[in-house]
C-alpha cells in the first residue's frame, strides 16, 4: 500500500484493554499503518474516551475488572454520540457463546487472541472503510432528503401560483 493510501485509510483507533502489553502489541501493528491511536485501561475510560474522542474505530478487550467488554459495548451502542462507532472485540475468549454475545451487544467483529498483525491490520482497513462508506450513505441520503424536500416546497409554491392565476 503506498504512503498515499494508507494516509487516506488511516482513522482513529480507541483501543481498550486493561493489560498494557496488550495495548503495545496492538499499537505496534496499527501505528505503521498510520493509525491515529488512543488507549483506554477499562471501560468507564473507554466510555469517556469514546464520547469526547469520538474514533472511528474501537477494537475493545471482553476480560476486564470494573466492567467487561460485553457492558462497555452495551453502553457505547445506548449513546447517541458513540453508537455509530464500530466495535470489533478482541479477546482469548473463542467459544462460539462468546462470539454469538459480543453481536448480540452490537460488535461488528470478533478478533480471538493471540492475533497475528496482519489480521488485525486487514479487519481494521475493511471496518473503517465500512464505516466511511456508510457515513457517505447517510450524508447523500440526507442531501437528497433535502433536495426532496425543497422540491416538494417549490411544487407546492407552483401550484398555488396557478391556482391564484386561474381564479
């Protein structure tokens, strides 16, 4: 990938795990790529870190002490300022129960540990760039709701006029 892409690709990344070498080894495969990289230790900092950050990216850890990943995504997914962000899990945790709950409270994907760079870097290319491209969605399906509606405006402004003409 040349510098150029990986610039354009690159997005902001909250990494939430409460072991720092866990942090380190996902900040050693995502910052080469360009990654703008913020770091929460538990979920209450990652809720925090999320609402006033506002990344485009989460990959949040499941096993944490003061609330785990499953409640820190539950309440990402409940605020109106975070619950767009993508939420990939990444976790020891393989059983399919695990993999089945971490949808189930809004995570788009499921990464098990140890994880190799390569799969990380791929997952987080492919979600933010789901992410861009459904933001684009939203923004062109807004605007067209806007031409729409000034359309429908000016017809009825129309029809009015040749009402008042025709009497």
């Amino acid at each position: 990938m040349s510098t150029e892409q990986t610039a354009s690709a690159a997005g902001t990344i909250l990494l939430v795990d409460d072991r720092p070498e866990n942090l380190q080894l996902l900040r050693d495969a995502l910052v080469p790529q360009g990654h703008r990289i913020l770091v929460a230790p538990s979920g209450p900092a990652a809720l925090r870190v999320a609402a006033g950050k506002e990344p485009d990216l989460i990959l949040l850890d499941i096993v944490m002490p003061e609330m785990d990943g499953y409640e820190t995504c539950r309440r990402l997914k409940g605020d109106e300022r975070t619950c767009e962000i993508p939420v990939v899990f990444i976790t020891a945790r393989d059983e399919k129960e695990s993999l089945l709950r971490g949808f189930a409270v809004g995570g788009v994907d499921y990464i098990t540990k140890p994880f190799a760079a390569e799969e990380v870097q791929a997952r987080v290319r492919t979600h933010l760039e789901n992410s861009r491209l459904t933001r684009a969605v939203l923004r062109n399906n807004a605007e067209l709701e806007r031409q729409a509606d000034e359309l429908r405006a000016a017809n009825l402004r129309l029809q009015e006029e040749i009402g008042r003409r025709e009497r």
